[in-house]
C-alpha cells in the first residue's frame, strides 16, 4: 500500500486545486477570457491600417473615373481579407439539386394551399398562403407585364442630390457620387455602351399556384424594412457564416410577415449542426451553402439564440432538439437557381418575403458606405459569387433600378447595415431562394 501513498496525495492536491480554481474564477472572467480571444483572432486577421488606407483611396479614384454612384469609406469589413468575412460555397451540382428542390416545393405547396383553403372562413376570398393581416399587403394578382425600360443612371437629374440633401457641396470631391452636371456627353455616350448585357434567365412558366401576392410586384418601389417585417441587422464577424445568417434572416422575417412576432433563431446551431438531405454538413466557418441549411431546417427545425448563443467560431454540435420553429417549404426563384429576371425577383419577394441570394464581394463592396452600388465587377462565370445575402425589397428610381441589399455584417457598415445594389451587379440574384415558415405548430 505504501507505494501507492505519494500517487494518491498527489491525485488529491490535483482535485482540490481544481475546486480552488472552479470557485475562484468567476463567469464574468470565464467571459471577458472568451471576450479577449475572439478579440484576438479579429485583430490577426486584419489588414495593415496603411494598406487599408491606400486601398479606401484607391477605390476612390475608380469611384470618380468610372462616374460610379457609391461612396467608400474606413469600415470595419475592409479592414479584413474578403475570405475571412464572406464564406458562401456554392455546391457544383447545384442545378440538379434546384430542378429536384423546385419539384419537392411545388407538390408542399399545393398541400398548403388546400389546407388552408379548407381551415379559412367561408366569407374570406384570399388566396394567399400565410400573412395573418393580409389587409394590410393583399393586392390583386397582377397581369403579366414586361419588365420596364432602365434608364441609364447619368442621365437621371437630381438622384444624387436626393441621396445627399443638402450637403453636396460640403462632401470632398473624391467622395461625391457622379451626377450629371459633372459628366461630358461623350462620357455619358461610353457609359450607356458599357451598360452590362442583361442576364438571360431560363423560361420561366406561368404562375398557376393561385397563391395571391402580399405586396405589388409591378409597385416601382417596395421593402420588408420599411414595412417593419424583418428582425434587426446582425454581424458574423469572423467566421465565414454568411450563409448560416442568410438563412437565418429570411426564416425570421417570413415568421415575422406571418405572425409579426420578432424571433431571434442561433446561427451557431445551424454552422455547427444543419446538415442537407443526405447528412453532409451544410457548412461550418469556413464556408457553406444557404440551401443545405434550409434543408436541414426543415427537417429539425432551428433553435433560439438565447439557447445556443453565436460564438465567431466552430464548435460541437450537442445534437437536434425538438422545435416548433421549422421551414415549411422552400425553393429557388428560378429552377436552375439562376440568376432571375428583375421581375422575377419581384414577385418572388412580394409573395413569400425576402429571399437568400449570392453575390460577389470585392474590396469596392467592404467599403461601401452609402449611395447605389454599381460595381458590376468582372464575374467568371455563374457560380463566381462568395457572399451570401438577403435581398428585402426594390426601388426602380435608383440607379437603373437596384435591390436593398441587407448585409450580415453589422449596423457600422453600408447604411446601417443595407445597401442598394443596382440590378444584375457584381452576380447579386444567382441562386436566389425563397422560404415559407411554418408558423402552425
């Protein structure tokens, strides 16, 4: 016995440190430790202060020679590589996932439809799917139209100045949005021949659904921001999980057009635990798809954030818990989630609420802080997009029309978080997808 009597003391000093250690290191500690580390890992992944100055003031000048209608500034996402902020992949058999996906939600969709047929009042003539105050938003479907003549955006009089009020003057010239008092005719003459050709969509076919819209898709201008039916802006920080909060954000706001609730789901159970059809993980830090976890949504449905707060990192998941909180039905906008038309993109966000797209991010686009952003950087190809937004709504009169881009990374950036994007720029709309939650659990 006596070899053992320096093993066993020593086991119980070693227990005893621990509970020292347990009750004397508080939570807020154990918090300001955790704190201080992602502190750490977003300062490492940051750019040199003097390169970020040159790029801003680089930008800049592209800005004033290209006659571009967006200003740029010192953000908090340009101080860091694209790659470390942005995070969409999108899988190569994407098309084929899309035609099957597209297929699945049109057979949901009837069955929804029916139900809520049989369960609605006698004397209520909607056809819409799910907003409970339908009052508010319900308009006639629309007749087919085509899509309007963009005008070219030097020629609109006044639009900047309705951007920046009263305060042109006092702007720094390398910071003002071209306006057309500024542009020589032969300018305006080579920006109307550089306009980017508009994308072909696949032939899309009538709608048949008989589900009504909840907004006018022919109306020049309308948001989800500006109706209130979307939750606050939120930031990712540095992990590559713009997907998992693109998912997210579009969940939330069809919960809060149906029930005008605000809820908060985690977008860390979703990088730690969504998984598509066939069990892949739909995405972790270093990347993922929107589609995968809107899968996984609806099968296991989402969590609150309060339950499973984000942590700016991968973690474990500790497995699927029951919830209520479940996707109903979703697809993409167009069934080889292509890019679509503007007019498709149209009736998609007026019917079932913002709608999961791609984009292309660029140095340009971490800068933003204000106007229309029109970019239309190189694309190479369909599937050269990194980001993973939600577009919320659309204004015709800016630009040569633009979306409202709502971004994930904080209220600092952009417009309190938002930006206009013009239409078709720099691949914003490929893989455009929308979402109906399930709110009857």
């Amino acid at each position: 016995m006596k070899k053992f009597t320096i093993p066993a003391v020593l086991f119980f000093a070693f227990f005893a440190f621990l509970l020292m250690t347990r009750t004397t290191t508080p939570q807020s500690r154990l918090g300001s430790q955790f704190k201080a580390a992602v502190e750490e890992q977003r300062k490492t992944s940051m750019r040199d202060i003097n390169e970020v100055k040159k790029l801003i003031k680089d930008i800049q000048k592209q800005i004033k020679d290209n006659h571009w209608q967006f200003r740029v500034g010192m953000t908090e996402a340009i101080k860091h590589q694209i790659e470390d902020i942005t995070g969409l992949k999108a899988p190569s058999n994407l098309k084929s996932q899309a035609t099957k996906q597209n297929s699945r939600s049109n057979s949901e969709l009837d069955s929804m439809v029916r139900q809520r047929k049989k369960s609605q009042p006698a004397n209520v003539q909607s056809s819409f799917l799910f907003l409970i105050d339908e009052a508010s938003f319900f308009f006639d479907r629309p007749s087919k139209k085509k899509d309007p003549v963009q005008t070219d955006l030097a020629v609109k009089r006044g639009e900047n100045r309705s951007i920046l009020g009263d305060n042109w003057d006092e702007i720094p010239a390398d910071e003002r949005i071209a306006r057309k008092d500024d542009i020589a005719p032969e300018i305006i003459d080579q920006k109307k021949d550089s306009i980017p050709p508009p994308v072909e969509p696949p032939i899309q076919e009538e709608d048949t659904s008989g589900i009504g819209f909840i907004a006018d898709p022919d109306s020049s201008a309308f948001n989800w921001r500006d109706k209130k039916r979307v939750t606050p802006i939120r930031h990712q920080q540095t992990c590559g999980s713009c997907w998992a909060f693109t998912t997210v954000s579009v969940l939330e706001a069809s919960y809060k057009i149906q029930t005008n609730k605000d809820t908060d789901f985690s977008e860390q159970q979703i990088v730690d635990c969504a998984v598509d059809r066939s069990g892949r993980r739909a995405g972790s830090c270093n990347g993922g798809w929107y589609g995968a976890a809107f899968e996984s949504l609806q099968k296991n449905g989402a969590v609150l954030e309060n339950i499973v707060p984000y942590r700016n990192r991968d973690g474990i998941c500790s497995g699927f818990t029951p919830s209520n909180y479940k996707i109903a039905t979703w697809a993409y906008v167009v069934p080889n989630a292509g890019t679509p038309s503007p007019r498709d993109m149209k009736k998609a966000i007026a019917k079932y609420g913002p709608v999961a797209t791609a984009c292309k991010v660029t140095p340009a686009f971490q800068g933003y802080t204000g106007g229309v952003f029109d970019e239309h950087t190189s694309m190479y190809g369909a599937n050269d997009v990194n980001h993973a937004v939600v577009v919320e709504g659309w204004d015709d009169t800016k630009g040569r029309g633009a979306w409202l881009l709502r971004n994930s990374w904080g209220k600092e950036w952009g417009e309190n978080g938002y930006m206009w994007i013009e239409y078709q720029c720099n691949g914003i709309g490929f893989g455009a997808a929308w979402v109906v939650a399930d709110v009857q659990r």
